[in-house]
C-alpha cells in the first residue's frame, strides 16, 4: 500500500489472550509503513518490557475516570479489575494522515467499535484449538494458575462472540495468518478509498 492507494481506516484486530495477536500486529508493522499501532490508554500495571506511550498510556484510575467523564474514548472497558480504553486523539490523528491504524482490542471493546463505527474493518484472530491456546498461555510464563484458568474461560466466551467481525482468521500459521490478513487490509483500505 502507498499513500495513494486508500484513505486512513481504522482496524479492529481481536482475538483471545495468548492467540498472537501482538505478534501479527508487529509482523503486519514491519510489512507497511502505512500501518500504525493505536496505543491504548489503560489503569493495570506496566510489565517489565512495556513502554509508556509506546505499549500503552498507563494512567490513574482517576486519571482515567476523568477521561471517560470527559468524552475523551471511542471505547473503553472494564476487564480483569483494570480499565482499558481507546482514545480519539489516537485513532483521529492516523485516519487524517491517511494511515490505517489498527486497534488490538478485547471483545467488549470492539463490540462498542463495532456498533458506534459500522465501516471500521473488525477481525477476530482465532486460536487453532483451546489445547493450543493452553499450552501458549503457559508457555508464555506470566500468569499463575488462577490466572490462566480465568484467561480460558474469558477465551471461551470471547469466541462464541467471533460472528460478530467481519473476518475470522485462524493462526495456525503465523505467516499465512500475517499474509491473510494484510490482504484483507488492503482490500478494504482500496474499497474506502473508491467510496
């Protein structure tokens, strides 16, 4: 994609934890300069490798509370006692710049996305088998037993709700699912554009 192929969109990218979104989300980064990350705004603590601004917006409670009251997200949400949200600042900014701009979000939030932003493209990743997403939960090392447990059941539920999206695709393999959904991308950045 060149700047003269498409407008600015937004992206919607779902999927369970542990399903590789993230690893998608870089791989598609590194494909297209035109594709850009939105950094979500969230209240959960930073883990070792995340970066203010880059990974998230880690803020107050408060902070973020005020946010909500103030108008200032497309979408937030309340999951695992933490707030998550999108801010339009972000997503506004990379759409005026002609960007496709991906959002990697839980499924509450994108169900919000979906039902405010009927044109945005939503995608649901989809793990090979809930053994598999087991077994990548573990072999991440982060969570502990309760955790993983609870990251099962939330899966579960969050692919009974994958008919919502417009597209489903199934990691099974990492460069074909990369390569399925820039295809995807494109299609539908070259489709905005001819509206």
């Amino acid at each position: 994609m060149n700047s003269t192929d498409a407008k600015g969109v937004m992206v919607v990218l779902s999927g369970p934890s542990g399903c590789g979104k993230d690893t998608v989300l870089n791989r598609l980064l590194e494909m297209d300069s035109r594709i850009k990350p939105s950094v979500s705004a969230t209240t959960r603590k930073p883990r070792c490798d995340e970066i203010e601004g880059f990974s998230y917006y880690f803020l107050t409670k408060d902070v973020f509370e005020q946010k909500i009251e103030d108008g200032e997200f497309i979408e937030y949400v309340q999951y695992d006692n933490n707030y998550y949200g999108t801010l339009k600042t972000e997503v506004e900014r990379e759409i005026r710049a002609g960007n496709v701009i991906v959002l990697v979000i839980e499924v509450k939030g994108a169900a919000n996305i979906i039902s405010k932003y009927p044109d945005a493209l939503s995608i649901f990743l989809m793990p090979p088998s809930t053994t598999i997403l087991e077994e990548r939960l573990r072999n991440r090392g982060t969570d502990d037993e309760n955790t993983i447990k609870k990251r099962l059941a939330i899966a579960a539920d969050e692919m009974e709700k994958s008919r919502i999206y417009k597209h489903v695709v199934v990691n099974d393999d990492l460069d074909k699912a990369v390569r399925t959904i820039y295809d995807i991308i494109k299609v539908y950045a070259s489709a905005s554009q001819t509206e």
